[in-house]
C-alpha cells in the first residue's frame, strides 16, 4: 500500500481497543488514489482480517451506492448505509475506532463527536480527517469547533501531518 493517509489510519486502527470501527463520510472514488482516499475499502479490509465490526455511514445515495460498488468489486461486504452522521451515531455503540471524514462543516464534526460519546468504549480512538486551513476556517479546518471545545476541556489530541493533509486524533480514557 502507497497511500500514506490510509497507512496511518490502519496504524491508528491496530492500536484501538475491542469493538466496532465506524466510518462517516465513505469513499468517492471508484479507484484509489496513491496518496489519498479510499478509506472505506482499507477499512473494510482491515475489520475483515481482523474479525472487526465495519460501518460506514454517508448521506448522500450516489456515495453509498459508489462505495458499496467498489466494496463488492474488492471482494468485501458492502457495508455502507445512507444516513446523517450524527444521527447515525446515536445509534452505535461499542465504537473503538470513530473516523470521521463526512463534513467540511466544523458543526457537523462537533455535533458528529458528541453523538458518538456514549458508544465510545474506553481507549477508543477518533480520527478527523482534513483538519487544516478550509475556507472561512483558518486554523484546524473542520475540526475547528471541536479543537475549541476539546481545549476548552482540558482533552489532549494530537494532531498528524500525513503529506499535505492534517489529521486530528485523540483517545478516550481508559
């Protein structure tokens, strides 16, 4: 595999505790991208070898259907299902890895975030994908809000430089 960003990803993956690996926001692409993207597929492939629970949540039907397609052509279960992240997170639990790459929007992050909380298992790992300068967002991108708020809190995350794009992640207590 060349594609750095999936790379860390699957890095962040074995790391994460027991439980479900959810994904919002699925792939676009009908092939990978060598340095970006296809994170549905990695992921899949990933909680197939693994024994792992993969959900994959977007809300718009012509994604879905994309993502789904590319599964299946990849010899994976297509496991991916229109929905709203947020509300599609009130409904999960046992979450150990949350990845969460829906939105451009910081209030959708921040409202996804929160709704994932009471499925999140100890030691659980989140990941924001594109977490750098966007429009009118000028300092961590989608995760601006949720940067905020989580500093505001006194919450550690980290957050990675994978090529030219930014990653926040952070763990939930033990």
């Amino acid at each position: 595999m060349k594609n750095p960003k999936a790379e860390f990803l699957l890095l962040q993956a074995d790391s994460a505790p027991a439980g479900d690996i959810i994904e919002i926001g699925a792939t676009r692409s009908d092939y990978e991208h060598p340095s970006d993207g296809w994170t549905t597929v990695h992921l899949a492939r990933w909680a197939r070898d693994n024994k792992r629970t993969f959900r994959s949540f977007d809300k718009y039907m012509d994604v879905v259907e994309r993502a789904n397609s590319v599964l299946e052509r990849e010899g994976l279960t297509p496991v991916v299902r229109q929905d709203d992240g947020e509300y599609a997170l009130h409904d999960q639990s046992q979450i150990a890895l949350l990845y969460l790459d829906g939105s451009k929007e910081p209030e959708e992050t921040l409202e996804q975030f929160f709704a994932a909380i009471p499925g999140l298992v100890p030691g659980a790992v989140i990941i924001v994908d594109d977490v750098e300068d966007f429009g009118d967002w000028r300092t961590y991108g989608k995760a601006t809000l949720l940067v905020s708020r989580l500093s505001k809190l006194g919450i550690r995350y980290d957050i990675h430089e994978i090529g030219s794009n930014k990653m926040l992640v952070m763990r939930t207590p033990q």
